[in-house]
C-alpha cells in the first residue's frame, strides 16, 4: 500500500477495477483494512466507477478470489481511525508503511507470492519509523542480503538504468569508478536476459561530460572509467556500446536502435525518460533474488483523498512483475 496517507490506496483501488490486470494475475494487497474501506466509499461520492468496489479479507494469498472490483486484501496493520489522513503523514503510518514492505518481501522470498510492486512512500517518514534507509530499493536489497542491485525504469520506448541515484550532482564523480560501470552493465544486461525475455540485449551507455569528454578536454571520466568498464563488458561477450553523448544518444535508443541505456547520473537518464513516460513509467530493481516493481512517483500528498490521482503506473508496474515472472519461469 506504502504510505498509507499518500495516493497508493486510492491507485490500488482504481488499479484493481480494471478486469485487464486481471488477465495477468491474481494482486493481493498487503495494507490497512480501514484505511482502504475509507478510500472506497470516498472514491464512490468523488468520482463515477465503472463497478462496486468491495474488500475481500483474507488471511493467506491462496484464499485470493481474483475478481475486479472485489479487491484481496491481507491486513498487515490495524490502524486507528483518524490518526491517518489523506495528506497528513504520519508516525503509525511509517511503521506501517514499512511493516508491509518486510512482510512482502519475506512472503516473496518464501515463494508465497510471485512478486511484489509497492506504491509510494515517504524516504523522511521512514527514517522516523527508524528505518534509516534512501528508499524501498536499499531496505529490499537490505531485506534479501544483495549488496549489488541497480534502478531502472521502463516504459515501452525507452528503458534508462541509472549507476548512481540518489546524490547531489557535485557528487557523481566521486561515486563513479570502473567497477561500478561494469557492474551496473552486468546487471542490466543479465537482467534483460533473464526478467525481460532479450537474448541478446543491445546496451547503450550514455557519456558523462559534454561531446563524450571531446578527447579529454571536457572530462576525462569517459577515457578512464566508463570506456574501460565497457570494453571489459564487450570482453565478456555482452553487447554494450558506447560513451556517446547524452544529446543525442535517447533519440537513437528510442528509435530502437538499443533495449536499455546506462545513464551515469539521475536526472541524466530519467528527464528523457520521463518526458516519454510520465505517467506509465515503471520502477524495477534490478539484481534481487525476488521481483520487485514500483511505481515511479512519489506519494502526491498535495492531491491525496481529492480522486485525482493516475493508477497507469500501477497498472504498469503490476502488469511488468507478471511478465517477469513468465520470462523468469522459462529461463529455468
């Protein structure tokens, strides 16, 4: 459900009315009982559903029906009427927030469930539930014991894997060495074989610096860290290419020259990605043992409880773990 307050149980229940995520599989929410009854009756006097919403509880997720509209709910908080609010954040709501990424993942992990897709959460409210981590990706990675993961996100044109995340800009060439590059590459390129169905994944890698570095006179980081990194990945047998300019390299990638580009940095990669995807774009971490998805924004306090919020990315991102879980079938 993630926060509680935030927007994700209004998109769990706009997502789950639509017989078409259905036809993937059986979603099992893992939330709070009263919060998302609260959220039902406020959607049915805010907006025109296309059927009755209702909430099936169950205690296992072989106890799932599968029926749109009457939305498999495993409570994994009991939260007190009015301590939680649409927009207002609060305390007993990150313990809880977190409390059913644990339980996800550990139901995922012991092969209860396929996959796991999590809606928004607040980075601040967690660490004041005494969670001291970035984000879902560091406590998952922490979770199942993977030290070595990578961010990606996709939509149907364009998929952009990031080899730093979450830092200031004046920071990324301090984060930024060979090894990470060619291990970011790996991944990604593993990833693609194995969760996306590609057997031959075509990488593009996207340069630092203005013009690639222009020979060294804007950078030297293309010459020393990231061409290195990728002539160990071509070595290895894996179709990576590159640095090449920023500027002019997602124009290539989209127009299906490429499966993936490698960006260096967040903005770099995710600005084109999100000009082309901004409302369907999905959140996949790659390299865990189990599937993970998310949606790939945040928790849009500002318009929670109002019925104004897009459930496209949930719907994306529940559809993308269903296809994973095929593709990860068929490799074994």
């Amino acid at each position: 459900m993630g926060d509680p307050a935030g927007i994700g149980p209004e998109i769990i229940a706009m997502a789950l009315t639509d017989s078409a995520v259905y036809r993937h599989c059986r979603p099992v929410v893992l939330g709070d009982p009263g919060v998302l009854s609260s959220t039902i009756s406020n959607l049915s006097s805010r907006i025109a559903q296309k059927q009755k919403l209702s909430l099936n509880a169950i205690l296992t997720p072989a106890q799932a029906k599968g029926i749109p509209g009457a939305i498999d709910l495993m409570a994994a908080s009991e939260l007190q009427a009015g301590n939680v609010r649409p927009g207002r954040p609060a305390l007993e709501g990150g313990r809880a927030m977190v409390a059913y990424i644990v339980r996800a993942v550990e139901m995922t992990m012991q092969r209860e469930i396929d996959a796991m897709v999590t809606c928004p959460i607040s980075k601040a409210l967690m660490h004041q539930a005494g969670h001291p981590f970035d984000g879902h990706t560091q406590l998952i990675s922490h979770l199942t014991g993977t030290p070595d993961f990578v961010m990606m996100l996709a939509g149907e044109r364009l998929r952009v894997a990031l080899v730093t995340v979450h830092c200031a800009l004046k920071d990324v060439t301090r984060f930024l060495s060979t090894e990470i590059v060619h291990k970011t590459l790996i991944i990604t390129a593993r990833a693609l074989m194995k969760d996306f169905g590609l057997k031959a994944p075509r990488l593009a890698v996207a340069a630092l610096n203005p013009h690639a570095g222009e020979g060294g006179l804007f950078g030297s980081e293309e010459r020393d860290i990231i061409g290195p990194a990728i002539q160990i990945a071509r070595k290895e047998g894996f179709g990576v290419e590159g640095p090449f300019p920023a500027d002019t390299l997602f124009h290539k990638a989209v127009s299906g020259r490429y499966d993936a580009v490698v960006a260096m940095y967040h903005d770099q990669g995710l600005i084109p990605l999100k000009l082309l995807h901004f409302s369907d774009a999905v959140n996949v971490t790659l390299g865990l043992p189990i599937i993970r998805t998310s949606v790939d924004h945040g928790t849009a306090y500002d318009i929670a409880g109002t019925g104004q919020a897009d459930p496209s990315s949930l719907k994306a991102a529940i559809g993308m773990a269903a296809m994973m879980v095929k593709n990860r079938a068929c490799d074994l």
